[in-house]
C-alpha cells in the first residue's frame, strides 16, 4: 500500500532461469574440477556450476553462518578426505551465500604444470642458445685454427699463403691484416734478396776492378819516363794525365770530393778523349766560383760527359761536337747542367732512360740510372737527374744536389 508501506497488498514474483545462474557459476569456477554454487539457509542448492557435486563440499547452514559471518571467508580446509580452498560470502538482502570450492591438488597440478611448461621453454631455449653459441663460436674458431695454421707457415718462411675468408667481424678484419703483412713480408724478403744479391754481385765487380794504387802509379810512372827518355812527349803527356785521372777517380777511398776535384776529373777524361780522337770534342766549363766551395759524391758527371762523347757526338757523322758544363747556386740547390749538340735520344727511349735497366755495355743505361739511384739515397728523393733531348740537336742533363758541405767543414 503506497499510502502505508507496513500494510502488504500482494507480492509480485519474479522468475529467472537457472540455467543463466549455472552459466555465471561456471565462469566464476577458476579450474576444471572446482564448484561454485549458491546455497540458502535451508541448505538447498539454488544453482551450481556443476550438475554433480561432492556431497561432502555441501556446507550446513551453521557451517555457512560461521564461515560467512563477517560478509566473506577464504582460506583452506579439509572437507571429506580432500584438502580444498574454500570462499563463502553471503549475498546481500538475501538467505543466499555464494560458495567456491577448489581442491588443493588441482592449484598444484596447474603449479607443476606451468612449472612443467618454464622448464620445457627453458630447455628449448637452452638448446637453441647451445646451438647458435656452437655454431657462432665454431666459425669464430674455425677462423682462427685457419689464421693459427697460417701463421705456423708463415713462421717457418713460407711466405706464398694468402687466406680467404668471407667474415666481416674482428677475425675477418685479422685474417686481412695478416694477408696484408704476409704480402708485406713477402716483397720485403724478396727485395731483400735481391738487395743482396746486387751487393754480391758489386762486391764481386770491386774485387775484380781492384788494382793497387801504388802498383797502377808506379807502372804510370814508368811509362811516363820510358817515354821522356825514347823522346815521345804525346805518350809522356797521356800517361801524365791517365795518372792524374785515377788519382781523381780513387780519391783516397773517400766517397766525398770537392766539385772542384770533380770537375778536374771530367777535364782529364776529356783530354784523354781529344788524345785519342785528335781534338774533335770542343769542351768548355762554366762554372759559377760559388758552386766551387761546396762538395759532391765523387763520379756522377764522368759517365755523363762519357755517355754524350759515345752515343751522342760520336754517333754524328762528322763524329764532331761540343760538351758544355755550367752550375750555379740558388735557394740553397747546386745545378749542374751538361749539354752536348750530339745526335739527342729518341722519346720513347728517354722515358726510360732513368728506370730502365740497360743491356748496353759501359755507363749507358745502368750507369745514368746508377747515378741517380746514389745521389737520390745520398741526398734524397726531391734530388737526383733530369733529361731533356731533341732528336738530331742534343741533349741536356741536369743535376740537382744540395748546397750542403763546404769544403773547409770536411
């Protein structure tokens, strides 16, 4: 009665299927062999989430009233002969108390299950990572057993080795490193030997051109008065300058002459010349007084000055010519030019004329090319020869050497 809510008119019932409790119960069962069901005061079970329940999880209403007394219970109990996890809570407004059951094997069945399933992952994943550690560390070693064996070879002096590998990472890098050095040592060893060999062979053309200066002046000498005394004056005077010329070319052993010795010694070999070929080398020196004062490495404008007599005026056909030497000083460089107006070098013999080792007997070739080695190591790289030729008109050698040591220093 709207008018007194304590006077009662009617009820009005409401009617629900079960089913639809059973499918909430169900969803609420957290494994496969837990129950939850909703009870009433008179023991009855209203709906359950399992059509077949143990009797001995159905609670009396006493149990239910002392476990659900402050609203909610949870905790574990032995119900018949399991041991169980039991939750109750009473629904409000209502003799209804929701009840889930769970035994305690299945929380750990699923425990060892999950544990079960950790220890598969672990294994799979251990083996996966054995695998890939294996075959990684396997081609990590395989590399360096191969740059280990390479390097025993290269120890023993096998120097023809050269490893090939397609790996990009540090032992990649390595085994590059290693080809790179093992090429390295390989010239090395190889310009070695033949630095050796050119020694030998130098050592060999010394012993074998070495004449006692004493015996070489002595005999000069005697033909020098054999030929005053028979009244030959022509021979007197070549022997005279012969002496003079291999005094210059020996220089006591020193290896280091002033340029004034040096270009006496071009001057006797130039009048031996004349001697032999009766006057038809026109030489001149012009020489500024300063380049005097300084000092050379002995010998590099006699094979010159021999190269452009032989196979430039000679070469003529009036076997006529003149020789010209002139030398100045600047910015602390000594230049020597030497020019001849003999029958000059072909173009493509001049570009090689300095790198090209030369058959041809005597200083043409391997004589210029000699020259310029030695004062390239004695001076350096930026020092050494340079040519210049015209076919038919002649030829210009320049000499570059640094203004280094005066002659009163030595």
């Amino acid at each position: 009665d709207k008018s007194n809510y304590l006077n009662f008119l009617g009820f009005v019932r409401i009617d629900i299927l079960e089913k639809n409790l059973s499918d909430i119960l169900k969803k609420a069962s957290s494994t496969k062999n837990s129950v939850t069901y909703i009870q009433n005061s008179k023991n009855e079970i209203i709906s359950s989430s399992s059509e077949k329940i143990n009797n001995n999880w159905i609670l009396d209403s006493s149990d239910l009233e002392n476990y659900s007394k402050n609203g909610m219970y949870y905790g574990t109990r032995d119900l018949g002969k399991e041991h169980v996890i039991l939750a109750c809570q009473k629904l409000p407004n209502s003799d209804w108390t929701l009840v889930s059951i769970t035994p305690f094997s299945e929380i750990t069945a699923v425990g060892k299950e999950l544990q079960n399933q950790m220890l598969l992952m672990f294994l799979l994943i251990s083996t996966a990572a054995y695998i890939l550690a294996y075959v990684i560390s396997s081609s990590i070693t395989k590399n360096i057993s191969l740059l280990l064996k390479n390097i025993r070879l290269l120890k023993k002096g096998d120097f023809n080795i050269e490893i090939t590998t397609k790996s990009n990472d540090e032992i990649g890098e390595l085994i590059e490193n290693f080809n790179s050095m093992s090429a390295r040592l390989k010239f090395l060893v190889d310009e070695q030997y033949r630095i050796g060999l050119e020694a030998k062979n130098a050592e060999l053309l010394a012993l074998q051109a070495q004449i006692n200066p004493h015996f070489l002046y002595n005999t000069l000498d005697m033909i020098n008065w054999s030929a005053i005394n028979n009244n030959v004056p022509e021979i007197s005077d070549t022997v005279q300058t012969l002496s003079r010329f291999y005094k210059l070319s020996l220089s006591k052993g020193s290896n280091i002459i002033p340029i004034r010795n040096e270009i006496e010694h071009v001057k006797m070999y130039m009048e031996i010349q004349n001697m032999r070929f009766e006057n038809i080398f026109d030489f001149q020196v012009h020489i500024d007084e300063e380049v005097y004062q300084y000092t050379t490495i002995k010998i590099i404008l006699q094979p010159i000055v021999e190269n452009s007599v032989l196979h430039g005026i000679l070469q003529k056909d009036d076997r006529s010519g003149l020789i010209l030497i002139t030398g100045h000083v600047s910015e602390g460089v000594i230049t020597l030019k030497v020019q001849d107006n003999g029958i000059g070098i072909k173009p493509e013999k001049l570009k090689t004329i300095l790198t090209h080792k030369s058959n041809t007997n005597g200083t043409h070739g391997y004589g210029i090319r000699n020259i310029n080695e030695r004062i390239k190591l004695f001076y350096g790289e930026q020092y050494g020869l340079e040519y210049n030729s015209v076919p038919g008109k002649g030829t210009t050698v320049i000499i570059r050497i640094p203004a280094g040591i005066p002659v009163q220093t030595q």
